[in-house]
C-alpha cells in the first residue's frame, strides 16, 4: 500500500551494537568532510564581483578558493577525494556574468553566504548525490524510505502482552536499520508498566510505535551525516516528524472489516464499557487497541456501566453508542501491512 509522505527531518549521528542486541544512545554529530571550491569566470564577471565573491568565500573559510579564466572544457562539478570518513570535495562552479555562482544543484548571489554556507555544510555532511535528489518524509530519499518501510513491515513474532517494554524493544532491535535510543526514555521504559496490549502478528513499525506512545516517545527514521538511515526513538515534544500507529486508509470498510457492517439486535443493560466492548470485539473479528495516554489524560473508567434499548444496529453504530458513553472514539486503521484494526482513544 502506498506509503504517505510529509516533511523533512534535521538529524544526530548515532552508534548501534547490534551483537548484543543492545540499544544505542544518541551521541553527538561528527564534523563534516573538507569542501574545497574552484570558479571559472563566465561571460566576463565585473571586477568588484569577482572581488566581492573573494573577500566572501575567504571570510567563509571556503578551502583551496580559486577564482580563474574560463577554460574550454570548464563544467560544474564535484570530484570526491580521499578516504571513506574522511572524504575531500572539490567544487567546481562558474561565476557569471551577473555576479552569480553557480555549482551542482544551486545558485547564489554574493549576499546569499547563509545558504552557500548551507550547500556546503549539505555536501560536507551527506556526499554530492544529496544536492540533486528528492527528499520525502523525514529527510529521505523514495529509495531509503522504501527501505524503512519494508524494515518496519516486518511481522512481530512473539507475544507482547505482560513483557516489559524494554525486553520487547531489544527484541524489535533486531532489524537492517540500527535502533538508538534517547537515555531519558530508556529510563521511561525500563521503569513503565509491563505492555497492555498484544501486537503478536502487527508489524514491527506499528509494534514499536505503539509500545512507545505511554511513555512519550516516538519512533523517527533518520539519516545521520556520514552515515547510514538509523530508526531513533525519541521525546515526542521534540519530533516535527513521528512513524504513526498504524495508517488511515482509503480501503473500503466492507473489505477491511466486513462484520463491522453486520446487524445485530441487542440491548445492553447491567454490564460495562469494557465488558461491552470485548464482547463485541469477538465478534467483529478486529483487534481493538487503545491509546492508554488519551484515556488517562480524561480520565476514562471502562468499568462505567452502560445501557443501550433494544433495537437492530449494525456493529459499527453500536461502538459508536458504546464508546459515545465514556467520552471515547474509534478510527479504522491498517499496520504497514495492511492489518486492520480499531484505534480507540479518548
């Protein structure tokens, strides 16, 4: 199914141990590789702009700067030099004759040394293929994101109910993407309450996004400079971009969950929300998981009575009755596989 894209991410680097299944902590960003830049003058530029574009690139620290005649095969490019870590850039951009610079993938005018200063920091970072290529959601590449994708798609193969968080997430850890953790959270997890729910057949993504919502967190897919996508999980306060619990979906209910649509004759009287709802949940044949921080935030009581008169309803209008009781709703959603299932929250 398709997968939904929205913004970009700015990213840390981050170590991951995977022989002992252990998470990693964030740890602070390395510096970038050297950029060196060399200009060929087109169209014959003014003296002050060439002299303009000197004193800038100087003050900017550009390395190797060289500002020279064009040559016949003059093009813009980028040669990368040196060792893997260690990686030298040479830019090759002209200077024309309206006073522009132009290199791989932008242009600049002399007062635009913030963002030539940003195109640097990008190529030093993330490598020349970064300039040109289209990022999606959280600061990806189609191909990188379609790979933290099938990563995530992964089916969970154990049961989750009654572990402790951190035990299922050193589980979890166990993909191609490295899984580093925010110290804070690790603390959270270690002391939260053993898991609610059971994710047994969900898919990794949604498994670990579900497990982390109690405690704050979220679960964000980044590239780090200089180095390969890592799956982070980090304070949702600090996150533009999170990997969701499940996704919305297009897909017609009658396929999805075609006994949501069935009609029942009921009557409920004398029994709770939670005994109410389980019931029904047998019977629709569609897992049912709750967002526990919603709940607690309105102080929900699933063990409040309900009473509904008798009549026919289908299942989908009797949840709605049912949950309109205790102040709570339901979406219809899928896993990264396309497994349906019910997200209530308050």
């Amino acid at each position: 199914m398709p997968l939904p894209m929205s913004r970009s991410w700015i990213l840390l680097a981050a170590v991951f141990a995977l022989t002992t299944t252990t998470i990693a902590p964030v740890i602070a960003q390395q510096p970038g590789a050297r950029v060196e830049l060399e200009l060929y003058q087109s169209g014959r530029p003014s003296a002050q702009a060439t002299q303009a574009w000197y004193q800038a690139l100087t003050k900017l620290g550009v390395k190797n700067l060289k500002i020279r005649a064009a040559r016949p095969a003059d093009q813009q490019g980028i040669v990368t030099g040196g060792a893997p870590g260690n990686e030298t850039y040479r830019v090759v951009g002209e200077l024309n004759e309206r006073g522009e610079v132009i290199v791989p993938g932008g242009r600049f005018k002399v007062g635009d040394m913030p963002a030539l200063s940003a195109w640097m920091g990008k190529l030093g970072d993330h490598g020349a293929a970064a300039l040109t290529e289209t990022k999606s959601a959280f600061g990806l590449n189609e191909q990188q994101l379609v790979a933290v994708h099938t990563d995530l798609s992964t089916p969970v193969e154990f049961a989750t109910k009654g572990m402790k968080p951190m035990d299922v997430l050193r589980k979890l850890a166990r993909g191609k993407h490295p899984l580093v953790i925010d110290p804070d959270l690790e603390k959270a997890l270690t002391a939260d309450d053993p898991m609610r729910d059971e994710l047994q057949g969900f898919s990794r993504g949604m498994t670990l996004a579900v497990l982390l919502r109690p405690v704050g967190g979220v679960l964000v897919p980044r590239k780090p400079a200089r180095a390969d996508v890592e799956l982070a999980i980090l304070d949702g306060k600090s996150s533009a971009e999170l990997w969701p619990i499940g996704w919305a979906t297009e897909e017609d209910t009658s396929k999805l969950a075609p006994k949501l649509l069935e009609t029942l004759s009921a009557e409920i009287d004398g029994v709770t929300a939670a005994e109410a709802l389980d019931a029904i949940q047998q019977r629709v044949e569609v897992p049912f998981l709750w967002d526990h921080n919603s709940l607690a935030l309105r102080k929900v009581k699933l063990d409040t009575p309900v009473s509904l008169p008798a009549g026919k309803r289908l299942y989908a209008k009797l949840l709605v009755e049912i949950l309109g009781k205790i102040r709570c709703h339901y979406e219809l959603r899928v896993d990264e596989n396309g497994k349906p299932f019910l997200w209530i929250s308050g």
